[in-house]
C-alpha cells in the first residue's frame, strides 16, 4: 500500500524516548491474573494496530502494569491503540512492569488462551527474560527483551487529548486504517481538530490516534478544503433540495403493532432497569385488590432484574460474548417463537416442558374452580330488597300522584316477598 499517512515522526519518537519505560533486567518478579475473555479482549482490540517486523519495537502487544489497570498498547506510528482491563483491587497498587510480548508469537498466544474457560484466570508473570502465563492445567512461555525500549504511550496520547480545534477541520484519513478500528466491536467516539494533527479515538476501555494522510485523493490538489470538495460535487449538490435529512426522510419499517428487540447490550441494559423500576412502581396497592396483578408485576421486576444483573456478569467476563449474545436474542424475540425455543432448550437441559405445561394448565383450571366457588351469589331476599330501592327512587321522577302511589304499592310489595324469601332462606 502507497505510504500517503503522515506517521509519528522519528523524531517526535526520539522526543519521548528520555521518558519511555525501560524496565530493569532481574527485577524482583511481578505477577497479575486475568480471566481468559478479557485477555483474548485485549489481544484482540490492538493486534491490528500493530507494526511489521521492520521496527522491533513496535512490533508486538505492549503488556503495561499500572497501578489501577493493565494495559495492551500496539503502534504502527500511523496508529496507536490501548485497550485496558481493570485489576482486582488485591493486585491493584502493586509493582508496575512493562514487557512487550513479540509479535511472531501473538497467534500462537491467542489461540491458546482460547483453549481456556472463558472465566478462568490466567495468571501473568515476569521472570528475567520470560513472561509466562498461568492456566490452572497448562502455561504459555514468551522470550522477552526485558529492556526493549517503547515510546512513552502515554504522554503521546495526552498530546492528541489535549490538542486544540484549528480553524474548520477537514482531514484526510486512509481508509484501510480507519478499517483497523473495527477491531474495537463498539461504538467510537472521535475527536478531530485540525487537517494536520491525529485524531483521538475513544471506546469503552479502549483509547487511540490515527495520523492524518499527506495527500487528501478527493480532488487533483493536494490541500483540500470542504469548499474545494463540495465544488468538486457542484452538480450533485446543487440539484438536491434543502432541508432534506437522513434521520427523518428515509423508508421506515413497515407499520404496524410488532416488539422491537434492542440488539446493543447497553439498551438491553436500560430496558431491564426500567422495566424493574415500573413493574415496582406497578405493583403497589394492588397485593389486596388486586393479587394476580400484583404478582405479574412482582415476577416481571424480579426476572427483569435477574436478567440485568447476569448481563452485567456477563459483560464484565467478556464484552464481545454479551454483546453477540444480546443480537442473538433480539433476533429470536423478533422471530416470534421464543416459546418454541424456551422448550426446545427445556428438553435439551433434561426437563420434561410437557409436564409442565400439563400441570400449569391443571393448575389455572383448579385456581379457576376455586374461584367459581369463592364468589357470592346474591340472594333472592337481596334481589327483591335492591329492585323495591329501584322502586322507590323512581317515586320521586313521576309527576303524576296516580303514578306515585302504584310505584310506591310496588315497592312496598317486593320488600314484603324480600321478607318472605328471607324467612324462607
């Protein structure tokens, strides 16, 4: 590929070089662990952005020990990523090191950390020229240079963060390392501020830069501005109409009454907290007048919840997993047959669905008996006493007195059977 994006220059790399980690060789030996989805996380979020063997010193994962996270940095000097994962507060605070991890070796590494429970914790270590990785039933040992020398990430990275917007920023970017990013699986957030300058990058637990290109390729100059570029589609623009916008006069789905499943793990997050909020709120007032409401909103709370909190879990062990898992999802709720699959899974657990399925349906048969019996009848006393009442409070709409006094004979007849009936009763 043509070299037309600007890298980090050789001599802003020789600028950090006095701060720059260079870790001592027989240092006392350090060690933290790390489940294996998170590892494989932060391999695969940075390896793309990683250099060719022509540069030794980029040319691998950078493991980086602070004292709250360890960090996976790569740089190409077109690029610079750093993915991070917190330490367990035991091992927070403790000796930092930095060790870069060979990127002849990288494959070998990732493919078997994925030989590991995903949950399971892999224990990283430093020995004078090794750094080994600890599985409870196998280890994995890289040859190291303990000293090799790695530009100081950091304060790269707070220069991109702390640049200033530069007149109307329009830079040019290569596409193929724009590609890169989608190693992150997540949504980004990208800061630009001048034609000339890097761009930061931000995701979740993840940071980084890209170089602008040299030549901007939209047109035949090489200092390109939007003005230049929109005269450039002079024609196409100037036939558009105003006012148009992508977020409001585009197709639509189909109308019509249908569940919309949230595919991003963050909405399925919020839709779970909210429906443990309302169904809460729902259910007050109603254990009384209203049971079977009540419990309905009691179970939807609690199942809401539950479901949060193994997301959360679930997240936190290992991002990508929980994110392909909630897409998976929403598309068997869109589906419609989540019933089929709930017995499905039932039968492959062991369970027996049919026999649930018969007892539940016994049961809302009894529960409905139960109820039948339960409901008071009104007697035939009651009957008559409610139609003399009637009776009576029609007396005062009849203007004639004739018609007065037969309602009133009527009334006082009925209360006469009520008595009856009641006696009889």
């Amino acid at each position: 590929m043509t070299d037309t994006t600007e890298p980090l220059p050789p001599q802003r790399l020789a600028e950090h070089a006095a701060m720059a980690e260079h870790p001592t060789p027989g240092e006392a030996p350090v060690k933290i662990t790390i489940n294996a989805h998170q590892l494989g996380r932060l391999i695969d979020t940075t390896i793309s952005h990683m250099s060719g063997e022509d540069i030794e010193q980029l040319h691998g994962i950078r493991l980086d020990v602070g004292s709250t996270y360890l960090y996976a940095v790569t740089s190409d000097r077109y690029t610079i990523a750093a993915a991070r994962y917190r330490l367990d507060d035991t091992e927070q605070n403790s000796e930092p090191f930095a060790r870069t991890i060979p990127g002849n070796y990288l494959r070998s590494l990732r493919e078997w950390v994925s030989t590991q429970v995903g949950h399971g914790l892999i224990a990283i270590s430093t020995t004078v020229g090794r750094l080994v990785f600890a599985a409870p039933d196998s280890e994995f040992h890289i040859p190291v240079t303990d000293d090799l020398w790695f530009p100081n990430w950091r304060s790269l990275l707070r220069s991109v963060a702390e640049q200033t917007i530069e007149g109307e920023p329009f830079p040019a970017l290569d596409s193929g390392f724009l590609a890169r990013w989608a190693g992150t699986g997540n949504i980004l957030r990208v800061r630009v501020t001048a034609d000339q300058k890097a761009l930061l990058v931000f995701a979740e637990d993840f940071i980084g830069a890209q170089m602008p290109a040299r030549y901007a390729g939209v047109g035949p100059v090489k200092d390109e501005t939007i003005d230049s570029a929109r005269h450039l589609w002079k024609d196409v623009l100037d036939a558009g109409a105003t006012g148009v916008d992508m977020a409001t006069d585009m197709p639509e789905d189909e109308p019509g009454p249908r569940y919309e499943a949230p595919t991003d793990v963050r909405e399925v997050g919020t839709e779970l907290l909210k429906q443990t909020i309302h169904s809460q709120a729902d259910m007050y007032g109603k254990s009384g007048s209203n049971p079977e409401e009540f419990y309905a909103h009691l179970s939807a709370s609690v199942n809401a919840w539950m479901a949060y909190r193994f997301l959360d879990a679930l997240h936190t062990a290992d991002p990508r997993l929980a994110a392909s898992t909630a897409a998976e999802v929403a598309g068997q709720l869109d589906s419609g047959e989540i019933g089929e699959f709930a017995w499905d899974a039932a039968v492959e657990a062991g369970h027996d669905p049919q026999k649930w399925h018969d007892d539940y349906k016994a049961h809302l048969k009894d529960r409905a008996a139960k109820k039948a019996a339960e409901t008071v009848r009104p007697s035939r006393a009651e009957v008559l006493r409610e139609a003399a009442d009637a009776l009576e409070a029609r007396v005062t709409d009849v203007d004639v007195d004739v018609r007065k006094t037969w309602a009133a004979m009527d009334a006082d007849y009925l209360r006469s059977m009520a008595t009856v009936a009641a006696l009889d009763a």
